[in-house]
C-alpha cells in the first residue's frame, strides 16, 4: 500500500476487539432478555381480541380497567393508543365468542356510566392462528439466513458467506434484544421489519465485501488487515449517506406516521442503526478471523489458458 493511501485510510480494525467486545456483550443483555423475559407479543401471534375505542375527553385508565372487570373482562390489557382520547382494549382468545359479540359488550360496558365511547375497531385472531403466525415468522427468518449463506457463497468464498451470517444474526438478536428488553409490541409488522433489516444489512455487508475482493485482487502489497481498512474506508462514504437518508425518512415515519406503525419504524430504526455497525466491524472482523487471504479470492485459471495466451 502506497504512502498516500495509507494516510487517508482510517484504521477501523485497530478497536476490532474493542468492538467486538460491545458487540458480545449487547448479545448477551439481547439472548438474556429474551430468555428470561421474552418478547411482549402483540395479537397477530398470542390470538385474542383487540379493540380500539375513542372517547371525547381525556380517558381515565383506572376507570377503564375497573369498568370492565365488573363487567367479566378480567385480565384486560388497556392503554392508551396515539392520544389520551384513544383506548386499546386487549382481551386474552375466547373460544364461545365472536368479536362481534365481544366488541358489542365492551362498549355497551363502558357506556354504561353515561360516558360517550365510540368503536374505532376490533381485530380478532384465534389462537390456533397465533401459533401458525409464530410458527411462519421463526421459519421466514431461518429461510432468509439460509438463502443468504447460500447467495454469498457462490457469489463470493465460503469465509464470506459465515461472516455475513454472523453479522445478520447478530443484528436481528440485538434488534430483537432490545424490543424484549424494553417490552416493545412484537407484532408481524415488526417482524416484517426484521426481515427487511436482514436485507438492508446483507446490501450494506455485500457492498464492503465487494471492495474487499477488488482490493485483495489489484493491491499487490498490503496484509489482509491493511486490505479491509482500505475497503471499509472507501466505501464509507457511501455508507453513511445511505443509512443517514434511510433515518430521516424512518425518524420522519415515527413521528407522523401514527401509533400503528410506530413498532415497523422503530425495528427499522434499530435495525438501520446497528446494520450499518454491523457491516464496518462484525462482517469484516468475522472475515479476518476466519483467515481469508490473497489466494482465496484470485480468479481461478482455467486449464490450458497459458497455451492459448502462447502467440
């Protein structure tokens, strides 16, 4: 590597093992929550009613709470939804009774002290359906690491292909480490967005290794680590402005999108967030780690090509 380059090269993996370190322990504060307190999951998965109503003054919860319970709702979860206005009433499935029927009780429930609440909506999954939800979600994710292993391989070198599966896993535990951690609503609009986070990742990820394949290939001095400094440094720039741009209209979409996306913006928020860390430190470290070099990503000459190169 050249004086020149070498000046205006940033030395990423001199605090690899510093960021490594936050990395594993993120993981553990991530896998520890979720074994212990698991995720906060939303209707799409336990099954159950869920109904949003509205009243004109500010609604007191207590009140709520205390007005269902004598009306045989007990162990509803009731919160407010976007304003002070807007309730959400979770109850847990009920197999001998329609939503219709339920709904239709909730409000005549809540009516009953001369109040005005008006139904804004009512959902209802069965429980049977949550299981086959959950079940759905857990196998989409395994299937998308799984093609990812597989694309990166052919595309690059089996060294690759682990280190780009490393790095997405530990981006969708840390994303859903900290939706468990803080008991965000895990719904399948923040799955969706876990899933796109894979791709977002594995776009950024692909990005720094195909600079590393062009490098190891035309700098004919250097060692492997001065190659992955000279590649994320290159491509950094490109980086930054991508997952900057993508925040702005993320941060823009959670402020004025509107309670019922405000799980999907913020797994997108994380998950852009600890992506693009992800894709300068954890990919590029896993690759390092692993030991490739020069000659495993030199073009494979094919038999007989110095004879046809024979004028």
């Amino acid at each position: 590597m050249n004086n020149l380059a070498a000046q205006n090269t940033i030395d990423f993996m001199s605090r690899r093992n510093l960021a490594l370190a936050f990395s594993a322990a993120l993981l553990l504060v991530s896998i520890a929550s979720l074994a212990l307190r698991g995720l906060n999951l939303g209707i799409d998965f336990t099954g159950g009613t869920l109904v949003e109503v509205g009243y004109p003054d500010t609604a007191d919860l207590t009140e709520v709470r205390a007005a269902l319970e004598a009306g045989g709702f007990e162990g509803a979860v009731v919160q407010h939804f976007g304003t002070s206005q807007d309730v959400l009433i979770r109850l847990s499935p009920k197999v001998t009774e329609g939503s219709a029927d339920i709904s239709t009780r909730i409000l005549t429930t809540l009516q009953g002290g001369g109040q005005t609440v008006d139904l804004r909506r009512v959902e209802f999954v069965g429980p049977q359906i949550g299981d086959e939800l959950t079940e759905d979600g857990g196998l989409a994710m395994l299937a998308a690491l799984f093609g990812v292993l597989i694309y990166v391989y052919f595309r690059f070198e089996i060294r690759f292909s682990l280190g780009a599966v490393i790095a997405l896993i530990h981006d969708v535990v840390i994303t859903m480490g900290i939706f468990s951690l803080f008991q965000f609503e895990f719904d399948l609009s923040v799955l969706a967005a876990v899933l796109a986070v894979i791709g977002y990742s594995l776009n950024d990820t692909i990005v720094v290794y195909d600079r590393v394949r062009e490098n190891f290939r035309k700098m004919r001095k250097g060692t492997p680590l001065d190659i992955v400094n000279r590649s994320i440094t290159q491509t950094l720039s490109r980086t930054l402005v991508t997952s900057l741009t993508t925040l702005l209209v993320l941060f823009a979409l959670f402020v004025f999108g509107g309670e019922i996306i405000h799980g999907f913006s913020r797994a997108l928020i994380i998950g852009v967030v600890v992506g693009t860390y992800s894709s300068i430190y954890v990919a590029s470290s896993a690759v390092l780690m692993l030991g490739v070099s020069k000659a495993d990503l030199m073009p494979v000459e094919k038999e007989g090509a110095e004879l046809d190169n024979v004028p």
